[in-house]
C-alpha cells in the first residue's frame, strides 16, 4: 500500500528535510538519498532502504525494482522540490539506516585504504571516492575535519559508490600507527625537500594513503607519521594539483590488485 503525501507541512515531510542535516543523522539515525541512480544502487547492494519517496512518474518507471514490504510514499512535485538541493529535482528519494556496523578496525583492515585528512568540498570527496572504487581499494576512512558522508552533495556526488567499498570514519592519527604496526606503509601527499617522486614507488596490495586538507594539505603531525611522502612532479606552469586529481594519480600507480 502507498500513502500518498500532498502537503508540504506534513509530518512525515519535515523529517524527511530533517534528515539532510547533521542534527538529523544524530537523532534518528537515518539519511536521505536522491535520484534513482542511488536509490537504484542502494536497493541492489542491499542497503538497508526503510522507506521510497517518488513523484507518481518515478513510482511508474521504478516501482517493480522496489524490496519488498518497503513503506512507499507518492508525493508532490512541489514536496520533491522540498526534499532535494538541486536545481531540478529527481522525484524520487530513499531513506536509508546508518549502520552501526561501519566502523573498521585499523588493527584488522586489509587491502588499500584512503585516508582523507579535513577534506571538505563534497566535489572533491565524491571524486576519490568514486575513484578508489575504481581503483579498487578496500574502503575509504574519513578522518576527523572531513565533510560527513551523509549530506546531500557529498551522497551525490559519490554516485553510489559508497555502497560498493567500505567507507569508515576514524582518527587518522591512530590509522597511520596501527598500520604502521603491522609492517603496512602509509603514503602522504606532500610538496617538500623529503618528499618521493610517486613514480618511483613499487604498487603493493596493502598500503594507506593520506590526501590532506585542500587550502592546506596535510597535518604536520601525520606528515611526520607516515612511511613516506610523495610528490606529483609537475610539468607546466601550474602552482598545484586539485586534491581529488592527485589522490587518483597516487591510486592508480600505488594500488597493485587493481579491480
């Protein structure tokens, strides 16, 4: 049975704006997703969708795809326009659980991880990790600073990604030791005198990777802490690389179990 919602200032409404935002995630433990791209996504990688919310076009086109016993929800086009930050809403969203169950444990991870140090424009981060998917690495740790993966752009901009690989968040201070522990090198991105041309380093299959803040690179204390730091050697006149175009460069070359 679908409940049909026609009013902007209905209950059910007001939560579901609710849940674009940080205080939203923390109260009730659930986000928004847009665009059947994601919601598509999310059904197949059997994450746990609670609810759809649809336009009456996009119930026609995709209500077969739906799990079932699912609590389905017909808006407005005027209750879509509420619900979404684009320009030209989709018509369609899904509520999704945030799981408990994400934490990874720096002493057991496997595989290569991206660290990503006090990143925070949403383009930048749904790039590496659409990238590290495509890579083929483990998973992705948001390290303290970094934009929450939870907000509308940065789920967008991921592009269901997210779902494929293991994202995470962690102190990235405590990543780099208990990796280092185990013998498992971590990378950092750094233009200085000790840093390493990247081209020089061998691809292995377990390794971390730290990509810093985009005005101001990494952290000097985790700078110190890595294996090694590595530099892009730039051919023209630019001043630098974009964060998320450098974090693909290193992917790609570092990561030896290529997908």
């Amino acid at each position: 049975m679908i409940e049909e919602i026609t009013s902007t200032q209905n209950a059910k409404v007001k939560k579901w704006q609710h849940l674009t935002t940080k205080k939203g995630h923390q109260k009730y433990h659930q986000y928004l997703v847009e665009g059947w791209h994601i919601v598509g996504d999310a059904i197949t990688a059997e994450q746990p969708v609670v609810q759809i919310i649809a336009t009456a076009e996009q119930l026609n086109l995709h209500q077969h795809q739906f799990p079932e016993n699912v609590e389905t929800f017909e808006i407005t086009d005027e209750i879509a326009k509420k619900l979404s930050d684009t320009v030209t809403p989709q018509g369609i969203f899904a509520v999704l659980d945030i799981l408990a169950a994400e934490h990874v444990d720096p002493e057991t991870a496997t595989g290569a991880w991206l660290l990503l140090d006090r990143i925070q424009d949403p383009g930048n981060i749904g790039t590496m990790v659409r990238t590290a998917d495509a890579a083929g690495f483990r998973g992705v740790v948001f390290g303290n600073g970094t934009s929450s993966q939870y907000t509308p752009k940065v789920v967008r901009a991921m592009q269901g990604s997210q779902f494929h690989i293991q994202i995470t968040h962690g102190n990235l201070e405590e990543w780099v030791s208990a990796l280092e522990a185990r013998k498992i090198p971590v990378y950092g991105s750094a233009l200085n005198a000790e840093a390493k041309d990247y081209s020089t380093v061998t691809p292995q299959s377990e390794f971390g990777l730290i990509l810093g803040n985009e005005g101001q690179g990494m952290s000097e204390k985790l700078m110190t802490q890595t294996t090694t730091n590595l530099y892009i050697p730039i051919k023209g006149q630019a001043e630098s690389l974009n964060v998320a175009v450098a974090a693909g460069i290193l992917m790609f070359k570092l990561n030896q179990n290529l997908a």
